[in-house]
C-alpha cells in the first residue's frame, strides 16, 4: 500500500476549510513539522479508526456550547462539518476512496443531499 508523506508544504492540500480535526490513517505519514503547524492552528490529529467516536464528541461539544453561548448558527455549522467528516471517513472506509479531492466533493454532495432530506 503506497503511503501518503504529509509535511508543512503539502499540508494545504489535506486540509479541509474550517475544520478542527484531521483525520489520518494507517496510508498517511505526517512529518513532526506537519504535526506542529496543525497544532499552531489548533488542529488535532485523530486515527480514521477513531474518527467516529472524534466525530460524535465534537458534534456533543458542540451543542453545549452553544447551549452555553446562545450561539445555533455556531452549532449548525459544526453539525455540518462533523456530517460532512463522518461522511468521508465512510467513504474512506467501506469504499476505499483514498483520493482526498474526491473525498471532499463526494462528501459536501452527499451532505447537502442529507441535509435536503431531513
């Protein structure tokens, strides 16, 4: 299985906009310049097979926050994030979808879709 080598330069392009986590599994390597630049910015690292209990902490987070700020549009927004993450850790695991730029457009096209139907 050919690995993934994750460093400060290429980071961008694994990143999804506004998000907190980064999901890595066992293809992805990350260099400790790419470990540190995603703890500048506040991002952590979670392991794809923890990434569903990541993803229901987060979403749980966020509801009490903004219980405690009165802020729903905040928790919208990370209810999306959290759906569209969970989302590409699916298609990543039961598909084996590897390419990220792919991941992302599935991902985004089959939350709206969820968030259509509900």
């Amino acid at each position: 299985m050919k690995k993934k080598l994750i460093e400060v330069g290429n980071l961008e392009s694994f990143l999804c906009p506004d998000s907190s986590m980064f999901y890595v599994d066992s293809t992805i390597i990350l260099t400790p310049g790419a470990k540190d630049e995603l703890g500048r910015r506040k991002i952590s690292i979670a392991r794809v097979a923890d990434a569903e209990a990541a993803v229901r902490e987060q979403k749980d987070q966020a509801f009490s926050e903004c219980r405690d700020a009165g802020d729903c549009v905040k928790a919208e927004r990370d209810e999306c994030e959290n759906l569209v993450m969970g989302i590409a850790v699916m298609l990543k695991e039961e598909y084996g979808i590897s390419d990220i730029a792919q991941l992302k457009e599935m991902s985004f096209q089959l939350a709206e879709i969820v968030r259509e139907n509900i």
